[in-house]
C-alpha cells in the first residue's frame, strides 16, 4: 500500500514542479530612489542678503529662494539705460535734420567770412600796386596775400558747412546711429536679465535639498548656491541583468518596494538603457555578480514624493521573468 502511494507520488513529482516552475515569483532587481536634481549656480560674485527657505521645504514653482546683493548690477543697468537715452536722442537729431536756427547761424558766418575775404583781398590788391612801385616792403605783400587766401578757405569752410545743413542728415550716420540705439538696447536688457537672476527663483515644484552657503557669504560665479530636488518626479534608478533586458520596455508596470520595510509602490519604466554597464556592488545578487546589467528609471507617482533620496530598493515586473 505503501509502496503504490509512494509510485503515485513519484509519477506526480514532474508535474508539481511544472506547476511551480509556472507560478514562480517575478525576478527582483536593485538601485535607489532619487529625484531630478536641479542646481541654481552663483549669477555672479555677491553677497548672500536674503535666504527665503530652509533645507527640506517643499515649494512652488516661481517662489524665490534667495536673494543676492543687487547694488552693483542695479548701477550697470542704470549706466546701461543712460547711454540708450542717450543714443536715442542722437538718433532721433539725425532723423529731424539741422534746426532753422542752425542753418541761420551758418548763414550769417558765411556772410561775415565772405565780408573779410573782400576786405582781405581789396588790401592785397592795394598792396600789390605799390610793391611794384617798390614803396612795400616784399614781407608785408606776403602777409597780406596769405591773410586774403586764409580769408577765401574760411568761406569755402563755411559754405561747406550751410550746405551739409540744407542738404540733412547723411543715411549713412543714421544708420550707424540706428545701429548703436540696437546694441545700447541689447546691453540695457543684458543688465536687466543679470539683475534678475540675482534673485534665485525655483523654475518648477521642488524640494530644497541643500544650501551650501549661509546669508552673508559670497560665492564665486558658477558655484552651487542651491541644490534642489523635483519633488513631482520621484523614480527608481535600477538595474536590469542582462537575462532580464529583452523583457524589459518602456511602458512597463512595475512594483517598487523599499528595502528594510513593507511600503510598496506602483511605477512605470520610463527609460532603459541599450548599452551595458557593470553592475554597482550594491546591487548585485548571486550570479549577476560576473554579469552586465542595464540602468533604467522607473517613474513612481506622488505618494513616493517624501521618501529619502538615494534610499535603497528592489523592484520587480508582475508577468516579466528571464525566459520571456
């Protein structure tokens, strides 16, 4: 009796473990959690004179975070404004043309230079009757010619200038006029930009990880004034063995769970790697030790959004396995 039980269990043994081949436990993988990490760099070389959150504070985008010392890029915009006033009002001279009362005054020179060279040249010429009757001097006939020629080019200058007055503006100086109004603009926005980004203000929803400088301090331009985390964006980083890859899409659901704890949540794989890497000392298991592994992300949703960053996990595919 004994004997044909034990045959009967014997002959069932390949079936039992068919169906515990089939209803095998989903393959787990490693990694962390982490957010998207987002850095707001030193704008510039000033003190540190207002600091609006504090480390671990959730907050909207828009809000601002910390304020720099804004007396010396204030004065630059100021300088910047200025001089655009400035080139505008030259501008705006050469687009009108000369002033009737410009063009009177040049007028009334030319008369009065005109007056002198008649007069210059009426004593030249009288000079020049006695020196052939040896009754001047030859130096004193010199000076009066040089001073009718001087006279003569002061009506050539003066006529030269009411002739620019009546014919305007040339379109060439208003064009480099046009031309310096457009930089004296890109400058005064240059400055105005780099006023505002004194004020340090969150692009979108997030976390304050750290602030590495205290109110007072001054950093150099470029260094991390604040690290912030994307508090609607949490995703496990994890790593996918080489078996488990072909499975493994975009789109797929996935179970997150923490280690060290029960708390499970649900995800999707928002990105996976094509080319191998080796796999992290943290997350290796058993054989995938000698093996290469693939880094993906799998998204989690915002009840994952006050979990630690960098916490370590295990995730699995329901329905996925190595054999796929």
């Amino acid at each position: 009796m004994q004997t044909d039980r034990l045959m009967r269990l014997v002959h069932l043994l390949p079936v039992l473990l068919l169906i515990a081949g089939c209803h095998r436990e989903p393959p787990h993988v490693l990694g962390t959690l982490e957010f998207d990490r987002i850095t707001l760099p030193a704008p510039a070389a000033e003190h540190i004179v207002q600091i609006d959150v504090r480390e671990g504070q959730y907050v909207r985008a828009g809000t601002r975070i910390m304020q720099l010392e804004t007396t010396r890029t204030r004065a630059a915009l100021e300088s910047a404004q200025a001089d655009l006033q400035h080139q505008k009002q030259v501008l705006l001279e050469l687009e009108n043309g000369p002033r009737e009362e410009q063009i009177r005054q040049a007028r009334a020179s030319l008369v009065g230079a005109q007056a002198e060279a008649r007069d210059a040249n009426a004593y030249f010429q009288r000079l020049s009757a006695l020196a052939r009757q040896q009754f001047v001097a030859a130096s004193d006939l010199d000076r009066a010619r040089a001073a009718a020629h001087n006279a003569d080019a002061t009506v050539a200058a003066d006529r030269a200038v009411l002739d620019e007055l009546n014919n305007g503006s040339r379109a060439e100086d208003v064009a480099q006029a046009r031309a310096a109004v457009a930089s004296a603009v890109a400058t005064a926005n240059s400055r105005a930009v780099d006023l505002e980004k004194l004020d340090l203000i969150t692009p979108r929803d997030v976390r304050v990880d750290s602030l590495p400088y205290k109110l007072g301090d001054q950093a150099q331009p470029g260094t991390p004034l604040v690290i912030l985390l994307a508090s609607d964006t949490p995703y496990a980083r994890v790593y996918v063995p080489a078996a488990l890859r072909p499975a493994v899409k975009v789109g797929d659901e996935a179970v997150v769970t923490l280690q060290y704890g029960t708390h499970s949540f649900r995800g999707k794989v928002r990105m996976i790697r094509s080319e191998p890497t080796f796999t992290p000392y943290y997350a290796l298991s058993g054989d995938d030790a000698t093996r290469l592994s693939y880094l993906a992300e799998i998204a989690l949703g915002e009840d994952a959004r006050d979990l630690p960053q960098g916490f370590p996990l295990a995730a699995e595919f329901p329905g996925k396995n190595t054999h796929d």
